[in-house]
C-alpha cells in the first residue's frame, strides 16, 4: 500500500468521525472544534490531490474564519452544555439527511468518473500545477500539447481565473452567507446583552 493511500484512509476516519461527532456530541462547544477538525482534514484531501491553492484557502477561510464565528456564537449562546431540546422537527431532520445521503450514493455509484480521456490526463495534471507556478513550452510540448493556442489556454488557465470567470455568482453567495452568519452573532450577542 502505497504512503498516499495510508494518508488518504487516515485522513477519511479522522474527517467520517469527526463529522459525526458533529452531530452525535451533545456539547456545542465540542460539535464546533470537531467541526474544525473536519474541515482541516477536508483540506489533507486537497493537499493530496496536489491543489494546494485550495487546501489553504480551506485552512485560512473555514477553520480559521468559519469555525471561530461557530465557536464565538456558541460562547455567546446560553446554556452550551445543555445542547438542543428534542422538538418537533427531530423526524424530518433525520429524514431529509437521510434521502440526501441515499440520492449522494446512488449519483455517486452511478456516475462514469472517467470523463476525461487518458490521452488527456496529463495536460488536466499541468493546468493543476500552473495554479502552483509558471509552466514552460518544453513541459507542454512533452505533455504532447503542440499547437499555441492549446499551450496558451493551459498557461492562462488558473483557479483565480475560474473563481472570477465561470465561478463569481458562487463565490459571492458565498460571502453573502458568512455576512448573513456574521449578522446572526451579532444578534445572538446583543440578544443576550438585553436579558
């Protein structure tokens, strides 16, 4: 077995218990850094599928950003220990996960994963490192890219690229919820500042 399949199947335990130590722990607190941990193993993946842009994006933005908003609305929140009454909505929040997960197996059991040709493999790993650095004409030429249209579209071909291209709407969503999660602490802690 090779080192990489050994980080890969330490690196799903660590992410598959944390996850649900996220949901079994009673403790919000605990639930919040298990949280982190999951995020930090999610950027292990990134890390051995050589994008390591997004492995730190991952580090800085959710276990850095993220999961100290968690911790900070959860200190702020009273009665941590005590966790989520039982309530009403307990059957469908077991329900719904549920479907989601058996609607995620069966797409990804279903799926042919192989949409890239193997002639092509080679020039998808070069776009992968150019996020890293500056790819020369004698490495494309023996990847096999040969016309200079092929060889520029690969050198201009970046993650920044695709995050303010292809990629902007999601990327503003997404900074619009952590300003939606930012609001909702400060309401959190004003909401106890009253009582």
């Amino acid at each position: 077995m090779l080192f990489q399949d050994v980080v890969f199947w330490v690196l799903a335990i660590v992410a598959i218990g944390a996850a649900l130590g996220v949901v079994v722990i009673r403790d919000l607190f605990r639930s919040a850094l298990l949280l982190a941990l999951v995020f930090i193993a999610v950027a292990g993946f990134f890390v051995l599928m050589s994008a390591e842009f997004l492995a730190v994006v991952q580090v800085l933005i959710y276990v850095g950003a993220i999961s100290i908003l968690f911790i900070f609305a959860v200190m702020l929140t009273s009665d941590v220990r005590r966790g989520n009454l039982p309530n009403r909505l307990q059957i469908p929040a077991v329900v719904l996960p549920a479907l989601l997960l058996a609607a995620m197996v069966v797409t990804a059991v279903s799926t042919d994963w192989r949409l890239i040709p193997d002639s092509q493999q080679e020039r998808v790993g070069l776009v992968q490192t150019q996020s890293v650095n500056v790819l020369s004409d004698s490495a494309l030429e023996q990847a096999g890219v040969s016309s200079p249209e092929e060889m520029q579209e690969i050198q201009q071909a970046g993650i920044a690229d695709l995050l303010i291209s292809d990629f902007v709407l999601p990327f503003e969503v997404a900074s619009v919820l952590l300003l939606a999660a930012l609001i909702g602490a400060l309401a959190l802690a004003r909401g106890r500042e009253g009582t």
